[in-house]
C-alpha cells in the first residue's frame, strides 16, 4: 500500500478526525482526513495536467508551512 491508499482508506473511515496539526503564523491550524485527501487529490490532478507522472522527481522550493503537507503526497 501507498501512502495515498492509507490516506484515502483513512478517509473513508473517519473523513472529520484530524490528520494533521500544525502550529504557523495564525495558530493551531488542522486538516481533517477528508481536507487532506481533497487537497492531496487535486494537487495531483494539476502535476499530472503539467505533465509529472508517477516515478518523476519534484522539487519544492519555499518555506516550510502547513500548506506543504499535500505536496509532501
């Protein structure tokens, strides 16, 4: 299993738990499985529109923020 197919299993089973807390500029800041798996799902969708397909190396240029998580996918 990937580690996309734990998200969506995850998902699936409990899509309002909290998947991830981070603490950022604007204080506590959560992502529900449900959330993630949505960003994380249309944040592929605009790689693979870009041509990245699976086995292609991306580098991701910023600081490190709680917006980072989807990407991290």
């Amino acid at each position: 299993m990937t580690f996309l197919d734990h998200l969506v299993s995850h998902s699936r089973v409990r899509p309002n738990k909290v998947a991830i807390e981070f603490l950022g500029d604007n204080g506590r800041e959560t992502l529900t499985y449900a959330r993630l798996e949505d960003r994380v799902l249309r944040t592929m969708a605009l790689l693979q529109a870009s041509g990245i397909r699976p086995g292609d190396r991306v580098a991701v240029d910023g600081t490190y923020r709680f917006e980072f998580h989807p990407q991290a996918y």
